[in-house]
C-alpha cells in the first residue's frame, strides 16, 4: 500500500511539476511574440510566487473533503492568483495586449485549480 501511495504522490507532482514549465515556456514565448520583455527565469519566477495563493487553497481543500467548500477556495484563490499577476505582466508588455498576456497565465492557473479539485 505505500508503494500505490507513494506512487500516486510522485504522479501527482510530476503533473505539477511540468504544468509549471510548460506554463512557464508558454508565457516566455506569448510575450516575446507580444513585443514584450521578459525572461524565462523571470516568468518561472512570476508563476512561482503568483501561485502561492492557489497553494494556500490546495492545503484548505486538504483538509476539508467538502466539493462546494473546494470550489469556492479554488475560485478565491484563483482570483487572488491572477490579480497577483496582473501588475507583472502588465508591465511586460504594450498596454493594448494586456489582456492578452494575462490569458494564458489564467489558463494555466485554471488548470491548476481544476488539478486542486480534482485529486483527493
């Protein structure tokens, strides 16, 4: 039985782990396509301390079993998350292509709140 366990948990953080890098290659790339200046240390960098209150939700959703409980910390701290972000990648970038700089680091963090629901 620890074997399952531990094999669920390393699954489970390799999952992250690449979501991680794969969001952050994409975020490099969608600002320098956007005109922007940013590096991809830097845009680990972001994701990495934007993504503390998501976190934060994940342990709450730990120890609380209830769905409806889940959805609404996911939901909160999805948006302390992107309004983290925000002034970041505002600052990137051309004030007219705000919106879509900010797009995919919300998909991402979507992704990651859909990952919180979903793993018991």
């Amino acid at each position: 039985i620890h074997s399952t366990v531990a094999s669920g948990v390393s699954y489970v953080f390799a999952v992250a782990f690449a979501l991680l890098a794969a969001g952050a290659v994409v975020l490099t790339m969608n600002v320098l396509l956007l005109g922007g200046h940013i590096i991809f240390f830097q845009s680990l960098s972001l994701l990495g301390y934007c993504l503390f209150p998501l976190d934060v939700g994940a342990l709450i959703c730990l120890l609380n079993d209830n769905v409806i409980l889940k959805i609404v910390v996911v939901c909160v701290t999805l948006g302390w998350s992107s309004w983290a972000a925000y002034p970041f990648m505002s600052s990137a970038v051309n004030p007219r292509r705000k919106a879509l700089a900010l797009y995919p680091v919300l998909l991402m963090y979507v992704s990651v709140g859909f990952l919180i629901i979903a793993i018991d």
